[in-house]
C-alpha cells in the first residue's frame, strides 16, 4: 500500500488530502512532461476559439503520451490550471469508438444516462455544433484523413459527491476532435467551464451503486459544520482523450481540473478529483460494457418516448419515485436531518422537481430496469426500436 493510501484508509479523504498537501512534499507525485502540458493548454485555448484552426501539432506529444502510458495514471499530478488542482484518470473500456460514440456524442441520448454517477442532468445549447452541423459524428470514426472538429456549448447539473454533497449547475464549452494518430482512430473531447455554477445546493448519496440521490432543493453543503456555506463549482476543465485500440477496445485518459468553494477559497485537492473520476469511469465501463445496454436506436427511441410522456403520467411515476425515495430516507443516516425530512415526508418530494428533473430521473430508472437493477419506478415491458 502506497503512502497516500495508508494515510486516506486511516484517516479520511479530506484529512488525507490537507495532511499530504502540507507535510509530505517529498512524496510528490510524477509531473506530466512539458510539451504535454503544453498540448494541453493549447487544446483548452482551443476550445474557447470556435472555428478556430485544428493543428495535429498542437495534440501529437499528448497523444503520444497517452498511448505509452501504463500503470495507475492517478500517480500523476498535472499542472495546476485555472487556479485550481488537476488530476489524471486511465481505464480501457471492451468497445469500439464507433459505438461509444454512438451513445455519448448522440444528441437523441442525455448524457447523463452514461455517466449517473456524476451528472443529474446535461444537454446541448442551441447552436451547437451536435445540434446544427453534424448530429452523427460516429459515423466519420476510421473514415477521415483531416480532424474533423465539432465546437458546442452544454449545461451540466452534477450528482453529489462524497465529500460536501453538493449539486450546481453551469455551462460548458465543449470541442471534439475526431483524428487518427499511429494508425489507431482517436477522439478528443475538450471542455472548459464558462462562468461561475450557481449557488451549492445539498444532495445526498443515498446509494451510489443504484445512482440513486436525493436533492434538496436547500442552499448549503451536506457537510457538518460547513453546511450553511454558499459555495460555487468557481471553474473546471477536462481533455479527454479516446484511443481505439482494436475493433472492441478503447482506452479512454481524463485530465480533469477544478476549483470549488466558498468566498473564492478553493477546498478542491487533487484526491477529491481522483475519487469522482474514478466514480465516473466505474459506472461508464460497466454501463457501456453491459450485454444488457440497449442498442443506440434502442435507448434513443425510449429516451424521446419517455421525454414526452404527459404530466398525468409523468405525475403518476414521479408519485411513485417519491414514495421510493420517502422509504430509503428511513434508513439512511444521512436522510436524518429534519430539513430533509420535511422534503421527502408524505411524498412531497415529487413538489420540489420540475419536469425536466423529473424526465431526468424516469430516464435514469428505465436505464437502470434494462440493465438489470432495481429501478424504483415500474416499466411495462416495451418493444425494441428498429434500426433506422
């Protein structure tokens, strides 16, 4: 066991991370070569100039890097940016580029329904590039010889993590660059916050294997003694890179950076990062790895027939949803607050969300019933979707 593990299994994350950050820099981890920082700052410049010029020699040195890279990637310390702490994330996913984009780059698929772990809710402005230029990027993987880039602007609200409990909703600028390099298809997917989220609001991971949260809709952090401050996700930025390794294989490196708190005052450690990548790129490999996940067309075709259910039915679900939630909230420890309480009592959850946060959630519960889990709403049994 690594010195930094002994210390975070002993004494807690948070604790861990102020503890190493002040008193143990001698352990520093490894740093990223400099013209791989450099790429990367380049490619988030790049993400903010819409139309702007697509160079290779502005990502060779980081593609270069990712596909010798071996070992934990969560060893390595990126450059600080943006004011805030970085970290790196590696993990190989059974299945081709084609198809993985065919589920996360699909306009006709929220993205939040392949990343549960992390995101309440997300979608595209109009404009955007998905929206307006070219709605099916997959269909270029392997079949171009210039980068084809693609710019956009998204909305995120994000899932609680485990350490404040905090949701907030901001915008994004996203760039993606389909390319190859060494023979082997590569996407690049860049994205840089634009403006400070809104105010924190408190969440609660009730279980996090079944995606299942609860939000409050109340100001403030699910943290002890830190629960009433307004805190704010100040800034954040990620390239992700996608490497096709073979026809059912893709290895997928995040460099991830954020700055997050109170009063301009950044809490955000490098582990803090670790940890909700390391949630993200979990529930992402076994969701895309699933021999239950419905094909494309499949999951599309549901997601527009649930999206337009009528408010007496959505209502009915959602009655049912809240219900489910009331009951978990019995034996959850950290449900036994009475702001909390006084939100789920008699089923009055179902008040407080509105109706894209509650297609959100019926979404996120016919995913989980194709899969395999426990949903916490009923499904009829619904026909597949031809291909189109």
């Amino acid at each position: 066991m690594s010195c930094r593990a002994f210390i975070r299994s002993r004494f807690g994350l948070p604790f861990a991370s102020l503890f190493l950050a002040l008193l143990l820099p001698a352990f520093a981890q490894a740093a990223l070569p400099q013209p791989v920082e450099a790429d990367l700052g380049a490619l988030l410049d790049l993400s903010q100039k819409r139309g702007g010029a697509i160079n290779p020699s502005d990502y060779d040195a980081l593609l270069n890097y990712v596909m010798q890279l071996k070992g934990d990637a969560r060893e390595l310390v990126p450059g600080r940016r943006y004011d805030g702490n970085g970290s790196v994330l590696r993990v190989t996913m059974k299945t081709g580029l084609e198809r993985l984009m065919h589920y996360c780059y699909n306009p006709a698929i929220p993205n939040y329904l392949l990343f549960p772990s992390v995101l309440r809710l997300g979608g595209w402005y109009a404009g955007s590039d998905i929206l307006a230029k070219d709605t099916k990027p997959w269909t270029h993987v392997g079949k171009t010889d210039a980068p084809l880039a693609l710019w956009g602007q998204e909305y995120e609200v994000n899932a609680p993590d485990s350490f404040g409990g905090g949701y907030y909703r901001y915008d994004l600028n996203r760039l993606l660059i389909l390319t190859k390099h060494g023979g082997k298809n590569v996407l690049i997917s860049i994205s840089k916050q634009k403006n400070k989220s809104t105010v924190g609001k408190k969440a609660v991971i009730l279980d996090d294997g079944d995606w299942s949260y609860f939000y409050s809709g109340i100001n403030g952090l699910n943290k002890g003694l830190i629960g009433w401050a307004d805190t704010y996700m100040y800034d954040s930025a990620s390239v992700q890179v996608f490497v096709e390794d073979g026809p059912n294989q893709t290895t997928f490196t995040l460099f991830k950076w954020l700055r997050a708190g109170w009063t301009g005052l950044n809490v955000v450690q490098k582990d803090h990062i670790n940890e909700g990548a390391t949630r993200y790129a979990n529930a992402f490999k076994r969701i895309v790895e699933s021999d239950r996940l419905p094909s494309p067309e499949d999951l599309a075709a549901h997601v527009r027939e649930l999206s337009a259910m009528s408010d007496a039915d959505l209502d009915r679900k959602i009655a049912s949803y809240a219900v489910a939630i009331e009951n978990i909230a019995k034996t959850s420890p950290a449900m036994n607050k009475s702001e909390f309480q006084k939100v789920v009592e008699g089923g009055k959850y179902a008040k407080i969300l509105n109706r894209e946060e509650r297609v959100g959630v019926i979404l996120v519960e016919y995913l989980k019933s194709r899969l395999g889990k426990r949903p916490l709403v009923d499904f009829p049994a619904m026909p597949t979707a031809r291909k189109s």
